[in-house]
C-alpha cells in the first residue's frame, strides 16, 4: 500500500535535490585536503628551519595529494575505492547498497626492502584486532598497530560525542538526550554513560622486535568491548520497526519482539580491561596512538608534541536488520545463566529452522533487570530475510522452540531428558560452538526447559502497523480541543508543509497532572496557546506546570497564538523538520 502514485512523484520530485545533497561529504572531504595541503606548503616554502617541522610538512603534502586522489577515484584498484561512485552513493543512502558491502579495515605494515602489505579484517572483528597498540602476527613477523590513517578531512570529522542508555543498550546519537528513545527510563550518570567516540579508519603498523612483559600481560586481558543499536529512524521518535508479541496457549504474554529492519549497530573498544582509565588517547594530527608510561622509545610519534591529544573510545558501525527479544516472564526478568542458554537455544533453532549457516546470524545479551533483553542479527551482508518472519508468521517462534527443544535433548511432548550421559549441561551437539566459548561456565540446559516448552505452544501476535502520514494527521485532528483554533492551525501547518507529526494529542502525564496539547516520542511537549494562556492567573499557573516537566527531563515547546505559525516552526526544526519545497 505504500507505493501510491503520490510516493511515486514525491521520490522523483526529490531526486535531483538528493542526488545534489549526497555530494556534500564528498565536497567537505576535497575541500579538507585542499586546506591541509595549502597550509603545508605553506610551511615549506616559507623556508622554516626547524627540520622535524618541515619533514612533517612534506608527510602532510604528501597525504594531501593521496586524498585527491582517492576523491578523484585515480587510485589502481578503483572499484575497491569507497569513492567508487556506486560505492560511495550507495554509502550515502541514494542507491542501494547490497552490491557494494561495507569495505573492510585495513591494516598496513612494512615488509622488507621497502615493500608494504595491506592485511584486511571484518569491521566488527578490526575493532579489537587492529586497536590501539594491539600485537599482529604475519608471515613471521611481529607488528603493532601505531596509528589511525587520517582521512580527508582529518581525524576531527570522524569525532562524535553520544549518550548510551545502560538500561537497554540504545545508542543514541545526541550527546543532550534526557530520556531513553528505546526503553523511556531517564537517562543520569547511573542509567546511562557519556562517550566521546571516533570512528575507525584503516591503521597503520610499526615492526616490533620484541615485546615487554607488560606488553603481553595487556594483550592477554584483551580489550573492554560493548555492543550497541539504534533503529532506523522516519523523524524525531519514530522508528522503523515491527513489533508482536509473543502469548501462551492462555493469552499471556510471553515475550515481546521488536523487528527493526536497516538498523545500525555499534561496536565500542573502550580500552584495555587491565587499565583503570577505559580510554585511548589519540594525536588528533598524525592519528598515532599515544602509549602509556611503559611505552618503548621506538612508538614515539616524532615531532607533534604540540599537537591536541583527545581522549576517545573506537568504534565501528554497520547497518543490520536486527530482533529484539525482551522475555516479560517476571518482573525483575530471568537470571544471567538462563537468558545466555535460551539466547543460544533460539539461535541454533533458527539456524536449523532457516538452514542457516553460523555465520549469518548472531546475537548477544543486552541491557539490565527487567529490559534485559537478547537481540539477533542478520550478519550476511544485506541480511537474510529471517528475523522479520519471526514477527510476522503467527508459528515461527513455535517452530523454532520445538526444535531448540529436541537439539537440547529433551522430548518435544513429555520434556524427558534424551541426553546421552556425555551431556550434563551443555555440548556440542546441542549449545556450545566456539563463537561462545566465553560463555561455556553458565550454559546449563536444564534451566530453560519450561520456557521451551512454553514457548512451543506459544503463538506470535502482532501489533498494529503504525499509521500513514495522512492517517496520522487525520487521527490527531479528530483528538484536538474543539475550543483551540490554534491546536488546528498548528497542526494543518505542519501537514501543508509535510513536517513531522506529532506521535499523540491531549496525552495525559500522570505524574504531573499535565496534559499537553500534542506530544513526541519520547520527551517533547507541544502546547498552542491561544489567548487565555496570556491573561490573569493562568500565566503563572502555566509556568509552574511546565517548569516541573522540564526538571524531569521533558522538553516543552510553545505555540503562540499571537506570533508567525511558520516562524515559530523554524525556530524548531530539530523537532518539526523543514518546510517541503
């Protein structure tokens, strides 16, 4: 039903104007490297005498002139360049991206007599295995990873500052946010963590002769690593996504889905998890990787003491459908042990049920006390088709418990344990694999199954789709206040100018005792004030009332009768979004 004639037009009326705006980044890259290249020639012909600054102002020439030339595709392998221009449109949303996957992340370490190899890595995997001051093995040599290739543009582009919720797991992409747009909880510094990220770009490698003890005590401990996702998004609020619930044989619930198609997952290396301090610190310049006190001589940078060191996590993202998967059997949810056997149990069932390879379908442990939740996701580049089929067919998660049932050894009918005496809790015919070796301790069979068992009686509802723009328009227009003209104008404006609707009208807030006139997921408050808002004890009424939604992390807006309605809409556009030309 979404392909209608007015769908049709709106794409190809757009399509000059977005074809235009998928060059921006591509215009700001060329016009950093430009930059970088005039200031370093600046510095060379301006005859300095200092030699540790003029060397680096020939690297910074020389990289400059490299950058052009990746922009301008002039490299020898262009279609592996990610500005291939099917590539690179791809990678900004204007074509479809499944023919061209996500390039991987290169490592580039120095071979004998002048000679450089590239060594490639999956992004999720480069993450750890290419992090700062990590130990690489190759044909015989030892290498460590010393720096960050800058891109065009610098490393500065790829900084970003964002707010992760440690109640669900959401990432969020404002740094400001107050309230949870997943899971609702209010975010402070327990609920959730403040992190200052940069994105990972190919590295570079210094050969290494020897390793320290401490060096290799690091190593062993490995990294502090988390997983995060954040749902496509239409507007402020308002994700992509499928949702059903799954009920027992007596309507109870069971366990809620949520299906999220081109999400976008993050992968975080917060730093050594033998370290106190979980960060790295990064020469913003040269992109090298600052050591701690026990560093060798031979990891130094060179000459850019002078340069800005920022402290920062690495991460990389990726666009996957992914499953949501909240068991609401309880209100404190279920136990560690429980919901890391069940998370296996229902992966392998929907290997076996989809006849998937292992590789094409992960899933972790993610968020705490009741939103604990386990979420699965298509790995297979452009995804696999599955995970929506679990929202959407009323019997697929019925399938998939029965033979997550038989795979755990117990019979489908009566739950007798089949096993051999080989298995006591876990095996490999059944639940461990070496994805999940770390994890072997807690896996323990018989601890979930009931649930499967409840779970292979158990059918899958779903919710309502959620409305079409129209719709939605038509559904908050019937709820407005027949007395407030301006509710009606307010919202007829943003409709004409095809903004963003707002998710509700007259919601009530219980806690507050409020009821603004319109309101968007999850903390924004619309009121359209007309002009008893203005006069007598209503005026100080209304600042009371709102100033208390605002300590509780609530935004609130005011439409004023008396002032310009598109005016007002400008000033909001992180809310409303702009006026459609």
């Amino acid at each position: 039903e979404w392909f209608t004639d007015e769908w049709l037009q709106s794409v190809i009326s757009q399509s000059a104007r977005e074809f235009n705006a998928a060059f921006d980044r591509w215009r700001d890259l060329y016009q950093g490297a430009i930059d970088q290249a005039r200031k370093a020639s600046h510095v060379i012909l301006g005859g300095t005498k200092d030699k540790a600054e003029r060397e680096q102002a020939l690297r910074l020439q020389r990289e400059a002139q490299y950058q052009v030339e990746l922009l301008f595709n002039q490299s020898s392998n262009r279609n592996e360049s990610d500005f291939y221009p099917y590539r690179y449109l791809a990678s900004e949303g204007f074509l479809p991206g499944y023919n061209f996957p996500r390039l991987p992340v290169r490592a580039l370490v120095p071979m004998k007599q002048n000679e450089a190899e590239f060594i490639s890595r999956p992004r999720f995997q480069a993450v750890t295995e290419f992090g700062p001051h990590a130990f690489l093995y190759h044909e015989g040599n030892t290498f460590k990873v010393a720096r960050l290739m800058p891109p065009p543009g610098g490393l500065e582009t790829l900084r970003r500052t964002s707010k992760i919720c440690n109640t669900c797991g959401y990432f969020h992409l404002e740094k400001d946010v107050d309230v949870c747009d997943n899971c609702g909880e209010r975010m402070d510094g327990f609920t959730s963590q403040l992190v200052e990220l940069i994105e990972m770009t190919n590295v570079a490698c210094i050969r290494r002769r020897r390793i320290t003890s401490d060096e290799e005590e690091r190593a062993r401990w490995g990294y502090e690593t988390s997983t995060h996702f954040r749902y496509a998004q239409t507007g402020p609020g308002r994700k992509t996504v499928l949702l059903s619930d799954v009920r027992d044989s007596a309507e109870q619930p069971l366990l809620s889905l949520t299906y999220g198609p081109a999400a976008t997952m993050y992968r975080i290396n917060h730093g050594w998890r033998r370290q106190l301090e979980r960060t790295f610190y990064i020469d913003m310049v040269t992109g090298n990787w600052k050591g701690t006190p026990d560093e060798d001589e031979d990891d130094s940078a060179g000459p850019d003491s002078a340069n800005p060191i920022q402290p920062v996590k690495l991460t990389v993202h990726d666009t996957m459908n992914v499953l949501h998967l909240r068991p609401i059997m309880g209100a404190d949810g279920l136990s560690e042990e429980v919901l890391a056997t069940l998370q296996y149990a229902l992966q392998k069932g929907i290997e076996q049920v989809f006849q998937l390879d292992e590789h094409e379908l992960n899933s972790l442990r993610i968020g705490e006390g009741a939103h604990a939740a386990i979420l699965f996701w298509e790995a297979a580049e452009g995804g696999v088709g599955v995970l929506k089929r679990l929202v959407t067919q009323p019997d697929a998660l019925r399938k998939i418990a029965e033979v997550a049932l038989d795979r755990c050894h117990f019979d489908i009918h009566t739950g007798e344990d089949k096993a051999e005496q080989t298995c006591a809790c876990a095996c490999y015919d059944c639940l461990l694999s070496y994805t999940n070796q770390s994890d072997y301790r807690i896996l323990d069979r018989h601890l979930i199954t009931d649930i499967l068992r409840t779970l292979a009686t158990s059918t899958t509802v779903q919710r309502p789709q959620e409305r079409d723009y129209d719709e939605q328009y038509r559904w908050l227009r019937a709820q407005t206040d027949r007395q407030s003209e301006v509710e009606r104008v307010f919202l007829d404006h943003l409709h004409t100018t095809k903004r963003h609707l707002p998710d509700a009208a007259q919601k009530y807030l219980s806690d507050f005792y409020a009821n603004p006139d319109f309101f968007y997921n999850p903390n924004i408050c619309v009121y359209c004030d007309g002009a008893p808002h203005f006069s007598g004890a209503r005026v100080a009424e209304d600042a009371v009332d709102r100033n208390k939604l605002r300590e509780a992390g609530y935004r609130v807006i005011v439409i004023r009768y008396d002032q310009d309605i598109e005016e007002q809409l400008a000033q909001f556009a992180d809310i409303f979004g702009t006026r459609a030309e």
